[in-house]
C-alpha cells in the first residue's frame, strides 16, 4: 500500500489547521448555549426543548429537558439526534453525535447519562486506540435510563427496558428487560403490561 | 510551623500557575474539538512538559495548590478528549501513545478514613503513572498511586483503584489478559 502523503506548502498546512480547529464551532449551538444559560437549571424544561427545535433538532411535542446536553459531533450534528414525543430529559446529559442517536416517546433519561456514538478499533498494544469507528445508538419507547449510565456505541436497546444507575451498556438489550452492572447484564425480566388507561 | 521565604523563584512560578488558571479560563468556553491545538500549545507554553503530537480536544481541568505544570508529564502522540480532570496534588505521568476518553478523572489526594469524626480529611498524596500505548475509557475514575500498565485498555465508567497489570482489558470488576491478543 502506498502511504506516501502529498506535500503540502506551508500555506495549505495552516489552512489545513485552521479548519480542523474550527470544524467543532456550531453558531448555532454557540447561541443556544448562551441562551439557555439565563435558564435556571430544572426551571423552563419545555422552553428549553422548544429552544432546541429552533437550532434545528427533531425533537417530538410534550419532550422536556432539565438541562441542555452536552453536544459534540462533526457537521451533519443537528440531522444525527431526533427525539420522540413527552420524554423526559434531565441535565448534565452528554451526547456524541458523530453518528445517529435516535430516541423513542416516552423515554426518560435520568441525570448525567451519557450516550456515545464514537470509539477506536482495539490496536496493536504499542497504540491501543486504533482508528475511530462510528456506529448509531437506537433507545426504544418509554425505555429508562438510570443516572449517570453509559450507553456505548452500537447499542440498541429494546422499548421497555430499565437501565439501572451506573451501568455501562456495550450489547443489545432485549425489550422489557432490566440491565445493570459494569458490563451491563440481564437483572430482571419485566412484564410487557399492554394497558390502553389513556 | 514551618515560615516559607518567597524567592523570585516561586514569584514566577506562581505567575505561570496564574497564567494557567486564567488559560483554563479561558479555553474551559471552547466547545469541544474547537481550538485542539492552540489548548495543547497553551498548555506547553505555559509549562506543562507534553509531547509532540500529542493534542488535548478540550482544555482539562487542572486542579492543586502550588506549581502544577510541573507535576503534569505526557509522552507523545497521545489523545485527551474534553472535560479530563487532573487532581495535581502529586505527580501524573502520562506515557506515549495513550488515549484518554471524555470526563476522566485522575485524582492523586490521598484521604485519611481513621477518624470517626471525619473520614474524609486529606493525608498526602500518591502520584499516577499510565504505561504507554494504553488507553482510558471515557468517565474512568484513576484514584492515587494506581500504576497502568503499558498497553492496558480500560472501560467506560470504571473506578481504578488497584494497579493495573501491563496487557489488560479492564470492564467493571472484570479483567481479561490482552497479553496473547497483538
């Protein structure tokens, strides 16, 4: 394989540079910051997803949000989160929006959850964090998440399950299951109750 | 009680510590993957010894009395991803190639649990050591005097409290030899 990179002048370098320092500067997410910053934490929660819609990301009717989530990703970061309808967001979440994040209805996310989308390939034991790899997260309807649980890339995870507070999930959980634990495994398994109350 | 002579020595490095602070400052509003290298650069500049090629996406919280450039040492070609913590009250070397994931903590503030009265009160400090080519987890929590072995691979949101052998995936309680893996 030929791994020969082309020269570069000196002007090209900088611009090269420039570009990679500025590509992680979204305007719009500079002003939505700044706005929600008057917001008082916990107070304003559908203002807050209403702000949201307006920079630009899909989120459903009746979703309220404690705190806006830390947000990071590449350039196509506003098409790659959607949200459903009447979810529960509370603050300090952190979500990588590299790849998609598709959220259900009904879905609760406890405080400082955090959902990657990014991680390396395992490499050789000289450099163990290889190229980077990108894989979408699925959360299905009315699932939970625990406080401060960490949703690896890949993962979906199936309507009804419970996460438990502090769990790492790095496989697929199967509807109506309750997981835990550092990996996460099988806690529980819930009864799919189909109540039609409303 | 021990009386301290200010020298011109310590004048200087308490400026450059300020400079540090005010830099956090600063850069703590980047959003993350904005402004990578000049943070890296900041942070040479202003006495942390880091290596070449090595790039910090989002300026890390420095925390500690006195000089703390001083007590902060990384290798080359590594990776620190935004929100890293590093409590310098004690050494934190960092080797080659070693990639640190979102929110890792590295605390080196040693606690006394014998009193009754209070179990949390602060006893010394133990400093961190990570081998080369190893690589953090996001939201890991390092705790004082853990030594990680080169080419150690921790997972997301775990507490090293141990020593950490050379060649180890580490998941929770788990660990798996990687030492027949490459």
């Amino acid at each position: 394989m030929d791994r020969s990179e082309p020269k570069l002048t000196n002007w090209q370098k900088v611009v090269t540079l420039l570009r990679e320092e500025t590509t992680g500067i979204h305007p719009r997410l500079i002003a939505l910051n700044a706005l929600v910053a008057l917001l008082p934490r916990h107070q304003a929660q559908a203002t807050r997803a209403r702000l949201l819609t307006v920079a630009g990301f899909r989120i459903g009717p009746g979703t309220r949000l404690a705190g806006i989530p830390k947000i990071n990703g590449g350039s196509n970061l506003f098409s790659n989160l959607s949200i459903g309808r009447d979810c529960e967001i509370d603050a300090d979440c952190v979500l990588d929006l590299g790849e998609r994040i598709t959220i259900g209805d009904r879905v609760t996310l406890g405080p400082g959850v955090m959902i990657l989308t990014s991680t390396h390939e395992l490499d050789i034991r000289e450099h163990r964090a290889g190229p980077v790899q990108l894989s979408p997260v699925s959360v299905g309807d009315g699932v939970w998440l625990g406080p401060r649980c960490v949703i690896l890339p890949g993962v979906t995870l199936g309507a009804g399950a419970i996460v438990n507070p502090g769990a790492v999930v790095n496989k697929d959980v199967p509807p109506h299951t309750r997981v835990g634990g550092i990996p996460a495994t099988q806690v529980e398994v819930l009864k799919p109750i189909a109540s039609t109350a409303s | 009680m021990q009386i301290s002579r200010t020298t011109a020595f310590d004048v200087l490095s308490s400026g450059r510590t300020l400079a540090l602070r005010a830099a956090t400052g600063v850069f703590d509003k980047c959003p993350p993957f904005v402004a990578a290298r000049a943070i890296t650069f900041a942070l040479r500049a202003l006495g942390v010894r880091i290596g070449s090629a090595t790039v910090f996406w989002g300026m890390p919280r420095l925390s500690g009395a006195g000089d703390l450039a001083s007590r902060l040492r990384i290798g080359t070609y590594g990776g620190f991803n935004a929100r890293c913590y590093f409590e310098l009250a004690d050494k934190v070397t960092i080797g080659d190639h070693v990639a640190v994931g979102q929110d890792v903590m590295f605390l080196t503030c040693t606690r006394d649990t014998s009193n009754p009265e209070n179990r949390g009160r602060a006893l010394g400090s133990a400093p961190i050591e990570v081998g080369n080519g190893s690589w953090i987890g996001a939201r890991c929590t390092i705790m004082p005097g853990v030594k990680i072995g080169a080419g150690s691979v921790i997972g997301a949101s775990v507490v090293v409290t141990k020593d950490v052998p050379p060649n180890t995936l580490l998941m929770g309680t788990r660990s798996i030899s990687l030492a027949k893996w490459r």
